[in-house]
C-alpha cells in the first residue's frame, strides 16, 4: 500500500502544480481572453511531461477556464457579452449572500485588513500592475466571504472568477482606473455600520458595474 501512495505521488503532484500554476494565472488575467495553449508549451512552462499537462488542461477545461475547440485548440475564452452579463449576474447572487452571512462575523481586524487591502490596491493601480490589481481585489472579496464560512458558496464564487480572469484583465484596461475602487469603502463603512442593505448594495455594485460597462 506505502509503495503504491509512493509510486502515485509524482504524477499526481505534477498534476496538481500545473493545475494550480495555471489556473492562477488565468485567474489574475496574466492571460488574455482567447489566447491559445499548447500541451507542448504548458509542459515546457512547468517542466512537466505532456501527461501531467493534458490531465491539467483538461480539469481547466471542464471548469470553464479553458475552452476547447472541435479541432483540439484549447484557448481561454472570449465571452460574449450575454455570458458577461450571465458570470456578473451570478457574482451579484453569489457574493452579496456571501458578504451578508460575513457581516455579523465582522469584527475590527477584519475591517482593519480590508483597508490594509484596499492600500494595496492604490499601489497596484499607480504601478499600473493590472495583474497585481485583479490578486489584490480578489483577495478583497476573499477575504471577506471567508467570514461567510460557507466554502461551498465560496467556491462557487471562486470558479466565476476563474472564467472571467482573462475578461478582468480586458476590463482593467478599459476602466484606467486611478484610485481604489469607490464601492469597496462603501463596503467598508457598511460593516462598521453594521449595515446589511448597504453592504449588499455596495457589493452588488462592485461586482457587476465594471463587468456591465465592458458588455455595454
């Protein structure tokens, strides 16, 4: 049993680092929407062999990350505006739930790191770093919902933003944004508030605003 966990352990952690590597960096838009891959250049990337690579495309691809053409081309897809509308829409359920269970759970420490966040976010947006953002403003709401404890919904949220990391990086470009976003000390002040409408407001706001302006 010990030789077979042994014998199945570098093909399954070669796997997984390919997996997690990848899906990080289509998550942060570090690659733009339609941009094809090869198994070959994936391999090459992570320094694995095509198996690992292929099993870790293919996870992509049935999670929506990737897409797959008739003809074998994977790419990262470019959404069309109704599927825009379709992913903003399910971040407008999926994240204001989140952040209404997070509010009683919001104690000053948690206030305090979102601000240390949103300070993160200025810096990324002055360096004009549009990968850098998209981390900094995922960990924003990450944060947030973590207060949730509801990691099935949170994981939900997760594979939405998974599909529209590339269009995020599109969306970054096209706002030329020159300060943190507005709706996040909106959200901020909500939860010293204790105010339930008005967070829901702000998160519905922040998630779906930039999102409808790019399908607009």
């Amino acid at each position: 049993m010990n030789t077979q966990t042994r014998t199945s352990d570098p093909a399954t952690s070669a796997h997984d680092r390919v997996y997690r590597g990848l899906r990080s960096r289509i998550m942060l838009g570090q690659i733009a929407p339609g941009e094809a891959l090869t198994l070959r250049g994936v391999g090459r990337e992570f320094d694995v062999s095509m198996t690992p690579a292929r099993e870790a495309v293919r996870r992509l691809v049935a999670e929506g990350a990737l897409s797959l053409s008739s003809s074998g081309r994977v790419a990262t897809p470019e959404l069309s505006n109704e599927r825009i509308e379709e992913l903003a829409a399910l971040r407008a359920l999926i994240e204001v739930e989140l952040a209404s269970r997070a509010l009683p759970r919001a104690h000053m420490a948690l206030i305090d790191r979102l601000q240390s966040i949103n300070g993160v976010i200025a810096e990324m947006i002055e360096n004009r770093d549009a990968s850098g953002y998209i981390r900094s403003n995922l960990e924003f709401h990450r944060t947030l919902y973590l207060r949730a404890q509801a990691p099935a919904m949170l994981a939900t949220a997760e594979n939405v933003w998974l599909q529209l990391g590339p269009t995020m990086r599109a969306l970054y470009g096209k706002l030329r944004r020159t300060e943190p976003p507005h709706f996040h000390r909106l959200i901020i002040a909500a939860l010293k508030a204790g105010d339930e409408p008005g967070l829901r407001l702000a998160v519905r706001s922040d998630v779906t605003q930039g999102l409808r302006l790019l399908a607009s």
